[in-house]
C-alpha cells in the first residue's frame, strides 16, 4: 500500500485555518425524520456553510497552504458548481486572486455569483474544449497555482472538517453517510471518522446514474464513465481521483445509490418538515438513509447534507414533483 494522501493531523491542521473563516455549521435532528426510519439522524447542515456548501472548507484551506508568492500571483479552478464560487471566496479572504474557467452555457446565476465573490471568470465550449487542458495552459502561461475540485490532499484534508465538527457535536455514531462525487468529501470524512470513532461504518451516496464509484470499488481501479444524467449537479463527476481513490477503498466500508426521484423526495421532506432548503446533491445522504439503500435501522447515523445551493425557480420545479411531502416509511 502507498503512503495514504491524507492523516488525521491534516485535518486538524485544516481545522485550525479555517477557525473564525467557515461556519461551524449546526446538527439539526427531525423526530419525524427519526421515526419514519427507525434510526437516530444527525444532519449536518452545510447548506448553512458560507458560499452554500462544503467545499469552502477544502478551497480555503489549500490556498492558505500555498506560500505566499505563490497566493500573490493567482489561483486557476475550473467548475461551473460551488468548487468555482469556493475558490473565489477563499481568494478573496486570503487576498489572492481566482481566474474560473466555466462552460460558456452555464447558468447566468454561478457566472453572477463567481463574479460577485470577485473571480474573474474565463468562458469556454464545453463541446470543443476540454476544461482542463486550459486551465492547465492558463496556470502555465500566467504562473498561476491550479488546485482541482476533489483531487488534491489539502481540499481533502479542508472537506474532512465536515466530519470531524460532526463527531465532535453528536458524539459517537454507528453510521456516516456521506454524498461522493469525485471523493474530497467521503476521503476527507472517512479518515475523520477512523480517528474519532473507529466502530463507525462509513457509506458514500451516488447517482443511480453516476455509478462510477461502486463500479470501481468492485473492480479495483478507477473506472471512467460518460458525464452522468442526473439532477445531483455537484456528482456530475466521471471518475474518482487519483487521491481519493485509495483512501476511499481503504477507509469507506460501502458505496451505494440512489435514484433522482429519491432525491427530490429527500428535497420536499426538507423543505415541507424541516424548513430547510437542500440542494440535489446535497440530498444524496439523506435519501440513502430515507429509503433505506443503507442499513440505518436501530442506529445512531450521522448524515452530511453538503450543500444547498439551488436557484429557487429550479428548487419549487423540482419539489413540485415531489410524490408526497415526506418519503413514505421505508
Ligand atoms: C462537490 C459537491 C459534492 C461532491 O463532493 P466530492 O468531493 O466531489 O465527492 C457533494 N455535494 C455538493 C453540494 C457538492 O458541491
């Protein structure tokens, strides 16, 4: 086995950087969610993080890492979704600069947004060009640092912070689960978990559709897919990192899915009951646990709810469709 890409002391060294810059974002629980399942749920509620998601955490803390020349002359990220926006906030905080490399159809809303945090924002065809190939050459040509949406030790390291402000706030737990794109989150969780409470199971949710992390745990090695069609916008990923590939095959005991139907269900129950609004992907943890795709039954479970970053008119279309305002018993 290789050396692992990340320790439990990176996360705490991640934790400390981003004291009093992210939110320690609450646990909220749900009698009505609790005894629909049969379980004990604690959702971590990092839709409630600065920017609507996690990836604050990760962005923030591998621009703090880099020397200070290197922070001077830029950050180069490409992401249509909340990497992009995390980038430019945590540049933003640590006065550095971010060049985004977006698809020319993306939403007006993200290009808005990653501008608004100060980002400048470089626009390409997603059907001719290929993202990284220019933000390599940007990176290259302007002396810019690129830093990946999941496949870099220090956002793995930022994004397992999730996971240990979970222990640390609703004690011990059976079970965690954690929504997977391309692993930062699930990596960076699953080493957290192994520190803090070594009995704890650890399962990432994925599309239906973006099967590809269940798909290369069985095979052994990273397995590529075509983009997946799927509303979880943020788990459009093609395959995981060179990374968090081990750390997950080591660490993370299972990986199951769920379908889009699912989520919005998750979606509507977290709007109707409890208040909040979550964004697709951010639900994929909670439709595991809701239509049990994982074991929760009779257990104290840990759910990361990892973003809620969805403009309204899309979220009210999605609810809307909804089969009833909470998921049937499981
Ligand atoms: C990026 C993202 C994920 C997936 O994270 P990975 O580190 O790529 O696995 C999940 N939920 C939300 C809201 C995201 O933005």
């Amino acid at each position: 086995m290789t050396e692992p890409a990340l320790s439990f002391a990176d996360i705490e060294a991640a934790h400390r950087r981003l004291a009093g810059v992210a939110h320690r974002t609450p646990v909220l629980t749900s009698a009505t969610a609790d005894a629909m399942t049969g379980a004990r749920l604690f959702f971590k509620c990092e839709n409630f993080q600065r920017m609507g998601a996690f990836k604050l955490r990760g962005a923030y803390n591998a621009i703090a890492r880099l020397d200070a020349d290197r922070r001077a002359a830029g950050i180069v990220a490409f992401s249509s979704g909340n990497h992009a926006q995390a980038i430019a906030l945590a540049a933003r905080l640590l006065d550095s600069r971010a060049l985004i490399v977006m698809p020319r159809d993306a939403p007006q809303i993200k290009v808005a947004a990653t501008r608004g945090y100060g980002a400048q924002v470089v626009l390409y065809d997603r059907y001719g060009e290929d993202r990284e190939a220019i933000s390599r050459r940007l990176a290259e040509e302007r002396g810019l640092t690129l830093i990946p949406p999941y496949d870099h030790p220090d956002v793995m390291a930022g994004q397992g912070t999730t996971a240990k402000e979970l222990f640390e706030d609703s004690g011990d737990l059976d079970l965690l689960l954690v929504p997977l794109g391309g692993g930062g989150l699930l990596s960076g969780c699953a080493v957290a978990a192994r520190a803090l409470c070594p009995r704890c199971t650890v399962i990432g949710v994925e599309p239906q559709a973006g099967d590809d992390g269940q798909r290369s745990l069985r095979a052994g090695h990273i397995v590529h897919i075509d983009t997946p069609d799927t509303i979880a916008d943020g788990a459009q990923t093609q395959h995981l990192g060179h990374f968090t590939f081990p750390v997950i095959r080591d660490l993370v005991h299972d990986l199951v899915t769920v379908s889009d139907a699912q989520l919005i269900e998750a979606m509507a129950f977290f709007a109707g009951r409890m208040k909040i609004v979550v964004e697709p992907t951010g639900a994929l943890a909670a439709a595991a646990a809701f239509f049990a795709r994982a074991p929760v039954r009779g257990k104290r479970v840990g759910v990361v709810l990892s973003g809620g970053n969805v403009d309204p008119t899309r979220f009210a279309a999605l609810i809307q469709r909804a089969a009833s305002p909470a998921p049937a018993q499981s």
